[in-house]
C-alpha cells in the first residue's frame, strides 16, 4: 500500500515543475510501461497491480531499482489517466542532447507545437516512418507531460528529442542542407521531388504556422492541397501526409 507522503510525490510529477526539479516523468498503462521497461530508459519505480507484474517477469538486468505491488485504485488515484489497472512507471529524464540530421536522414522540426496530444501524436507519426530524431523549439510542449508519453503509445522510447532555440538552430545548418517548411501555399507535395538525401521538415504552430523569422531558413515550402473546404488540417495529419510523400519518393 502507497503512503500518503509516497502518493504525493508521485502525483507532483504531474507538474512540469516537480519533473525538471527531480529529473523523473511518469509512463502510465500497460502498453507504455512494457514499451520503457524494454528500453534504454532508467526506470527508477515500477508501481504494478499483481497481475502485471506475474504477466510481465522481468530478467534481473532489467528490474527497476523499486518495485512496488499496488491495486488497481492506487495507480488511478496517483496517475492522470481515468483508470490504470495495470502499472505506471517513474523514470528518469534524458539529457537535452543536441542532433543533427546524418546523410539520407529525416529529421523533424517542431515550431510551437504547443498541444501535448499533437506532439504524442507526431512522435508515434515519426516512430512509424522511421524517424528517430526531433528538433523542438523552446516554446513546444514538454515531451515528458503525461498527455504527450500516453498519446505517442510508446514511441517515445525510440524517438530522440531536442530542444533548442530554433531560429539560432535552423540558421546554424550547412549552407544547401534541404529544409522542406510546410506553408499553406507552397509546391503541392503529390508532385514535389523529395529525393534520398534527407533533410529536415519544419512542422509550424497548429493556429499560426511558422514563425516569420523561420521562414527564410526553409529552402522548399511545401503544402497538402486540399479539395474540400476545411479550413486547416491538424498538425499531426500534415506530418503524416508529408512524411508519406517523402518516404515514397525517396524510394
């Protein structure tokens, strides 16, 4: 059974605050839980109702330092989502890492992108079309908000994040390295030639797109034509559909 004191530390991470001053975020759910504990991310408690963790025996080089068997009405009452019956995790933050594309690398660029459940949702897009590195500006969601772990479905742990000034970033490239922006008027990306060499796409805020002072960094806008009469496609969908073209025409 949780302590009270143990039950409040644990739902302080909640908060953005408590999970930069103790370096640890939460992963909730069985899917996710199982999908860190396979990984190369520090898992400093497992909080796992018995069925679990009988289901899930872990091999000795893989057990959290802390395993605690909880019921499932502990792990809803300390996590955020509406019911856990199965295991939520504390794990430790990375370091913030800078990267850069390699040859024939996709990279993502994330201007404000300030939704949790979007930018989850661009880390599983990426994780499906091998994406493996994204570039995020300062102002984007924090990766490790709860909403942003449970909408990425596990992505998050084979998909490398860094967040950095943008514009000092994108204007800090070599000189001819491709930087596809998507733009509401830019070339149609059913005809636009992507190529094999790889690249960055820079992805804008979800009401107002790329910053101004982004713009001349992009060396190809491209856009997704639409044929009915919405207004805008969610940013997730257009990273989606981006990628999708680019994948195929680099084949």
């Amino acid at each position: 059974m949780l302590s009270k004191n143990r039950a409040q530390f644990i739902r302080s991470l909640h908060q953005k605050k408590f999970r930069q001053e103790h370096g640890l975020f939460l992963v909730e759910g069985a899917k996710s839980v199982r999908e860190v504990l396979a990984s190369d991310f520090r898992v400093d408690t497992l909080l796992a109702t018995e069925a679990f963790y009988k289901e899930n025996a872990l091999p000795a080089d893989r057990q959290p330092p802390s395993v605690e068997i909880v019921s499932p009405e502990e792990l809803t009452r300390v996590g955020t989502l509406e019911s856990n019956n199965m295991a939520l995790a504390l794990v430790r933050t990375r370091e913030n890492r800078p990267l850069l594309a390699e040859p024939g690398e996709i990279v993502l660029l994330l201007d404000d992108v300030r939704d949790p459940g979007n930018l989850g949702t661009i880390l599983r897009i990426a994780d499906w079309y091998g994406v493996r590195k994204v570039v995020c500006s300062d102002t984007t969601a924090e990766v490790y908000n709860p909403k942003v772990i449970s909408a990425s479905k596990g992505s998050f742990t084979r998909v490398h994040w860094y967040y950095t000034d943008l514009v000092a970033y994108a204007q800090a490239l070599p000189a001819g390295t491709p930087v596809y922006g998507a733009f509401l008027d830019g070339q149609n990306v059913h005809n636009l030639p992507f190529g094999t060499e790889g690249g960055y796409l820079m992805m804008g805020n979800e009401a107002n797109g790329i910053r101004p002072e982004l713009v001349p960094m992009v060396s190809r806008s491209v856009t997704i034509p639409r044929y009915g009469d919405a207004e805008s496609l969610n940013v997730g969908i257009a990273t989606a559909v981006i990628l999708d073209n680019w994948r195929r025409g680099a084949m």
